[in-house]
C-alpha cells in the first residue's frame, strides 16, 4: 500500500499531528441538559493530546484537541464533567466606603488585595464561594466512572453523558 493511500486511510496530516476523529455527545444531569459544562479527555496512557468541550445550551458538546471541534486522537480516554460557578468577587480592601470590583483577569489586582487581607489589613474580607452545579464525583477520572475509547474511524462517534445527582 502507498504512504499516499496509508494516510488517506487514517488521516495522515501535514502538520505532522496525529489525526482526530470526531466525538460529540449530550451531557445531562438527572435527564435536563447542562449548559456551560466542561467535558475533558484524558488519555489513560497520560500521553499528550487530551481533548475538551464546552456544552452548549442543549448540553451538547463537540471534542476538540488542536482545532476547533477536530474530534479526538485514537486511544482511550477517562472523562470528568465539571460546571464551577463563583460569586460576584469583590475586592478584599475598600475605598472610601465602596468596594471595589477586581475584573475577571487583574491576576495582580487579586494578589494585591488578597495578600494584604489574609496578612489581616482587611476587615471581614473572605474568599467568593465556588461550587460545581454537577456532582463533585463526575469532577475526577478516580471517581466519574466515565471513560471511553476513540477509535480510527472516518464516521463521528457518541458518547452521552447521562449524569445523575445520586
């Protein structure tokens, strides 16, 4: 068989990566969709090219690993399903009598106020709350139970995520 007709067959590509497949799937939780969620690929041989996705508003996701919902490399992967939320963070110092908003993104605004509040120069300061709107279990390769095995294949591949509170 020709290297032309070998790459073909699995989808050899210039740029000298391996080749995806696609993989897209629903994410549920207790039968309602998630939206928001982030779904991860982790390979089991902890090789390079895990790969991720967003679900929309249907709780569908598409894997991406290079480019933009490319699909998966062949091989097998353990899955989490995570979806964090945080509260509004607010600055650990004030001005005046305002609190002071530090914008998603000011790494240096946060270390500065939060250095000098857990040092005690800010009264009554704590941490924003975070949680995970889906159960902390799916959030580990350990625990979700969740794995599956992407395989060479030019037809896209399923694997639902239907997840449950118990």
């Amino acid at each position: 068989m020709s290297a032309l007709a070998v790459c073909a067959f699995i989808g050899c590509s210039d740029d000298g990566r391996p080749p995806t497949y696609k993989v897209s799937g629903l994410v549920t939780l207790d039968g309602k969709p998630v939206e928001g969620a982030l779904v991860s690929f982790m390979r089991t041989d902890n090789g390079p090219h895990n790969a991720v996705a967003t679900t929309d508003a249907s709780g569908k996701y598409e894997l991406t690993t290079f480019e933009s919902r490319d699909g998966a490399v062949e091989g097998s992967y353990n899955v989490t399903v995570t979806k964090y939320g945080k509260e509004k963070e607010v600055s650990p110092y004030e001005v005046g009598s305002e609190n002071i908003t530090i914008e998603e993104g000011d790494a240096e605004g946060y270390e500065d106020a939060y250095s000098k509040a857990m040092a005690g120069g800010t009264k009554g300061w704590k941490p924003p709350k975070t949680w995970n709107d889906v159960p902390d279990k799916y959030a580990t390769s350990n625990t979700s139970g969740l794995s599956f095995d992407v395989a060479a294949s030019k037809e896209p591949q399923t694997y639902d995520l239907p997840l449950t509170k118990k």
